[in-house]
C-alpha cells in the first residue's frame, strides 16, 4: 500500500495504532530570509499567478522556501526532492520533499529521514496528513528508532502546517503559518532544523 493510498490521519493511526494529540510542536519567532530570496519571492509574487497549479505552487514557493532554510544546514543535512523511500509493502513512495542527515558517502546516498514535507494536492490537507504521517511512520521503522523525533510539515504553498511523530503518538500543531507572513513561515521552518539540530546533538549524532 504506497503513502497515496491513505486518504487522513485516521485510517494510519488504525493500521499502525498511532496515538493523537494537538498541541504545540515549533515555535515560531520571526525570521526574514535573505534579501535576495525576498526579492525573486516578491517579483514572482508580481508576476506569476504562483498557485495557478500544483507545479506553478511547487516550483515558486515550495522548493524555493526549503531551499532558502537548506542553506543554513547542508553541512549536516541533506535536501531531497521526489526521493523515494520505502519500509515494506505498506509503507512505501515517493515523499515531496525529505529532509535527512548528510550521507559521509557524498549527496547521492539517502541517509536516515528526519522532516518530510508533503504538498496537499488540490489543496486537500485531510489526505496530505494522511500521505504526511504514513510517511513518517515509515521514516521511524527504517531509522529503527521509536524514540527520534520525526518531523513533518504539509502545504499549499499558501498554507502551513505542522506535525511530529515521537514513539506511538503523532503531535499535530494546532496553527496554521501562512505565506502572507513569511517571516512567520520561514521561522517555523528554521525552528524544526534547530529541535532536529538539538536531539542530533543531546544523542551524540
């Protein structure tokens, strides 16, 4: 059964009896990007109808966005983009984007997954948590590891919300970010790299 299939959060907590709660996962303070990035964001803004479709969203905002914050963590981390990753028969695809730890055998070998980030496909966030969490179930079983934090993120593009999985409990972040605050957005997105970050460092990773 691929990640596509589960259609909401609630047919992968029955199928892998994942615990819920909705309460804070990241803080948010405000952070602006760079300059430069602000700048082609604000011209694409002016000049690209950039939630037109799935691609216009992806490839204006989405990959954009995780980019800019990659920047700040490719010494330790590694970005993937349609990287497909599997556990078994039930727990398998191609997530939208990953966030791992940098391979020591260079960019082309995919390392333990930490956040994944999945678009909401015709902006439906129901199915998306649904894709999100069977993802990071299946993150959790390769890394072999319950007790790491696997972080996940799904987006419109416009929209951003937030999730953990810790253990049998799944953490949804009960706000929404939106990109008419991007400094909220991209503060977010830094805040997950840094707990990402701190439990590397607190397990001696």
């Amino acid at each position: 059964m691929s990640f596509s299939q589960y259609k909401n959060i609630s047919e992968v907590q029955q199928t892998f009896e994942i615990k819920y709660l909705e309460k804070s996962v990241v803080q948010s303070n405000e952070l602006f990007p760079s300059e430069s990035f602000l700048n082609d964001f604000k011209f694409s803004k002016q000049n690209i109808d950039v939630f037109s479709s799935e691609a216009a969203r992806s490839e204006v905002v989405i990959s954009p966005l995780l980019r800019e914050v990659y920047k700040q963590h490719y010494q330790n981390y590694a970005f993937w983009i349609q990287k497909s990753i599997r556990y078994d028969d039930e727990l398998s695809g191609t997530p939208d984007y990953l966030f791992s730890r940098r391979s020591p055998l260079g960019k082309t070998v995919l390392e333990p997954p930490l956040v994944v980030v999945v678009e909401a496909k015709k902006n439906d966030f129901e199915q998306g948590w649904g894709q999100c969490l069977a993802q990071l179930v299946a993150a959790q079983k390769i890394n072999g590891d319950r007790h790491r934090t696997i972080y996940g993120i799904v987006t419109d593009g416009n929209l951003w919300q937030f999730g953990k999985l810790y253990d049998d409990v799944f953490t949804q972040h009960p706000e929404n970010f939106t990109i008419d605050r991007i400094e909220r957005v991209y503060g977010a997105l830094e805040a997950v790299m840094q707990l990402v970050e701190a439990e590397d460092e607190e397990k001696g990773e």
